[in-house]
C-alpha cells in the first residue's frame, strides 16, 4: 500500500495561536526550526501535590502587559541548552496547540522569557512534517485555520 503524502501547510515566522487546555485562546508564537521543545513565558511557577499528583500553576505572561493563570499537571522536567549553552533544568507539562486549524499535542516548558520578545516559542517538535516555516512572511494563519494577514 502506497502512502499518500499530505501537501504541507505553510506558517511564518511569527504566528498567533492558542492553548485550549489552558484557555488561552490566542497568543504571538516565534517559530524557531532551531528549537526542539515549546516554551512559554510563566512567572510565579508553583508546584503543589493534589490527590497524588503534582499540579504546576503559573502565570502566563502575555506581551500587551495581560496575565492569565494556569494550572496543569507537572509531566515532569526537562533539560534545556540555550543558544548561549547555558543549560537549565525546567518544569513541562503536556497540553494541546492549537495552530492553523490543527490541534497538537505538544510538550511545553515553563520559563522566565521576559528577556524574549515573544511570549511563546513552537520547537520543531511541535511542527513535525506537518508545517514548513516561511520565515519571510509572519501571521500567515490564526489558531481557528481561518487566513491570517499575508
């Protein structure tokens, strides 16, 4: 049985998602094919235990200076290389994003990014084959797979 190859959806460099998992409906994401994991711009991360289980909460940061919190189940911890190769070790939790229509299931870890200029950033984990990067075009979709700005 032959294979049939799914045609490519292209996304930009920056693009507007959401977490539905975590009712954030729409954010500004940076693309980055360098990247492996998601990571996302959390203050206040506080780990409790709850029937067994250890809850993370957090504030998401967003850029427009609005907070939204969340809370999740701690999938556990991840060690990250930064581009400047400083490693952290940071809490992740598994949730879904929602990008171009598409949701996916995708490992997030939570970390200070107030010194980024974007409060979310997608790896090429979360692309897969699915998605190829324009990196000269940004906005290309919105979370809901309606066109975004070209």
């Amino acid at each position: 049985m032959v294979k049939k190859e799914r045609k490519k959806r292209v996304v930009g460099w920056k693009e507007h998602v959401a977490l539905p998992d975590l009712k954030i409906k729409k954010v500004i994401a940076k693309v980055d094919t360098g990247a492996n994991l998601c990571s996302i711009h959390a203050a206040d991360i506080q780990i409790k235990k709850k029937n067994k289980k250890e809850i993370v909460h957090f504030k998401v940061m967003k850029r427009n200076n609005t907070v939204k919190k969340a809370s999740a189940e701690l999938a556990g911890y991840k060690r990250i290389r930064s581009s400047d190769g400083d490693v952290e070790k940071r809490p992740y939790i598994k949730t879904e994003l929602l990008m171009d229509g598409i949701t996916k299931n995708i490992q997030l870890t939570l970390t200070d990014r107030a010194s980024m200029d974007y409060t979310m950033l997608i790896g090429r984990k979360a692309l897969g084959r699915r998605w190829m990067v324009k990196p000269s075009n940004s906005f290309l979709t919105n979370p809901d797979g309606k066109n975004g700005t070209k």
